[in-house]
C-alpha cells in the first residue's frame, strides 16, 4: 500500500473532511422507530456534527435480541438524511444489499464481528463510497491493516479504519480501547483512523474521556453512540450518551482542537 498519508478523510460534493477538521459520526446503536431517529437526528445536526450512524441490519451476539428494522431503518435513514443534511454512516452484513445501501449510505460500515469477512470486503470494495472497517475483537493491528488491503485492492482507497476496542481479561469495560493502536497505524499505514469509546468502553461514564483521549493519541476522528433516553434503548443503552452529555462532549472537543496537533 502506497504510505503517504491521506489529508482528507472524507469527501462528498458538499462536505469535505480533512484531518486537521476530525471525523465526527454520532446517533444511536440502532434506528428503533422514525420518532427516535429523527429526535438524535435534530440533536446531532445542530451540534454541527454532519454524520449520522445508526444500524439498520444489526449483528446481535444473541439470536433473540433487537436485530434492526432492516429496510424500513434504510428507509428512515434517508429521510433523515434529507431533512436535516446528514451523511449516513450504517453497517453492511451482507454483500446482496449493496444495491439497496447505494440508494441511502454515504459510508458503508463494516463492523467488527465481519472485519475478517473477506468474501464481503471484496464485495464491498467495489462500492464507490468509502468504507469504514472496524477492528475485530481479536484482530491485530497487522489483521486489521490487511483487512484493510482487501479493500484497497479491491479498487476502494476511501477507507477510514475505526479503533473499537478488544477482548482482554478486564470486566470493567466492555472491551479495552487500544489506544496504542493509533499511533501504530499512523507509523505504518496512510489510511485513517477513528476511535470509537462508545463499544469500546460499554459505559456511557467513561465514552467522553476516552473519546477525548482517542483524540490526544491521534486519532482523526471520534464515532459516539447517542440516544434520547439512553434507559430505554432497544440496543446498547449503556453506552449510549445523553444528548445533553453529547453536546458536552461536543463543547469539549472543539475546545481540545487547537491544542491538537494535525
Ligand atoms: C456498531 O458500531 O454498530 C457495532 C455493532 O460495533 P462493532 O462492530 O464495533 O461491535
Ligand atoms: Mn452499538
């Protein structure tokens, strides 16, 4: 892979981001209805924050769990991407809904649990927006750079790496947040990297000071889980910030900015 490193993050017709401006993507765990959207949705956008996530297809570890309104979440995405003139950033699971992801993602996911998926990465690579590849939880930085090439390779240099923790022996996070991993792939990879504290951590208490510290470390962007009533989340409530505690957060990175290095 050719190492200079990118300046732009991202790029769309009317939004460019580069690294010295940090990636921002913020919205709940999972679309639950158009009310719930749309409330995160107003909340994110008047932050300033231009990229909405929220899952439509969900990966659940448990069969019986909440597993996306799938469609009609794509559905109230868009919607919610017109009224309020929001990117969307939400996860692909399986290569067959390209067709439909093209109409309504401007940034296709690729979550954890399918980072290693290479029939999927190599579907994905064709698609003309850029990806952002998760880390797996039991993925080396190395694991994850080749994930990476299979993108690369497969003719889409638009990939953006996310940072989301791994599996340790530590129970009081939900993973650990390997911050290191940063400025390793920094070193080592032109691509960029975000840092995603919300699955890392698992707790809403800790999210802001890790996503804060994610940025220290160098990451080139930060994607936090939101919810308008975090207790009643139907997925990831735990880690879900207020959007009180979100715009703090939001407050307190802007401030950090200028003291960052680029
Ligand atoms: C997500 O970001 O929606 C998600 C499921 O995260 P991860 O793939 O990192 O577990
Ligand atoms: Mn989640």
């Amino acid at each position: 892979m050719n190492t200079q490193t990118r300046e732009i993050i991202v790029e769309f017709p009317d939004i460019v981001v580069t690294k010295k401006d940090r990636l921002l993507i913020a919205g709940p765990c999972s679309v639950e209805n158009r009310d719930q959207l749309f409330r995160i949705a107003e909340a994110v956008r008047k932050s300033g924050i231009r990229f909405l996530r929220g899952g439509a297809f969900k990966p659940r570890t448990n069969p019986y769990s909440f597993q996306g309104l799938q469609e009609e979440g794509l559905a109230i995405l868009k919607e919610a991407s017109e009224q309020f003139e929001l990117k969307i950033v939400t996860e692909i699971v399986d290569a067959s809904h390209i067709p439909l992801f093209e109409d309504t993602v401007d940034i296709f996911q690729i979550g954890a649990r399918n980072m290693s998926n290479f029939h999927l990465l190599k579907q994905v690579a064709r698609v003309s927006r850029p990806i952002l590849l998760k880390r797996g939880f039991s993925a080396t930085i190395e694991e994850l750079l080749m994930a990476a090439e299979y993108l690369v390779s497969g003719g889409n240099t638009q990939v953006i790496l996310c940072e989301r923790g791994i599996r340790t022996f530590e129970t009081a996070t939900r993973a650990t947040l390997d911050l290191s991993s940063v400025p390793i792939v920094k070193k080592i990879s032109p691509l960029p990297i975000i840092v995603d504290p919300s699955h890392a951590t698992g707790r809403s208490d800790i999210v802001a000071s890790m996503a804060l510290a994610g940025l220290v470390a160098g990451a080139d962007g930060i994607m936090v889980e939101v919810h308008h009533n975090p207790p009643k989340a139907l997925c990831d409530g735990l880690q879900s910030l207020t959007l009180e505690s979100f715009q703090s957060l939001v407050n307190e990175i802007e401030r950090l900015k200028p003291f960052l290095s680029v």
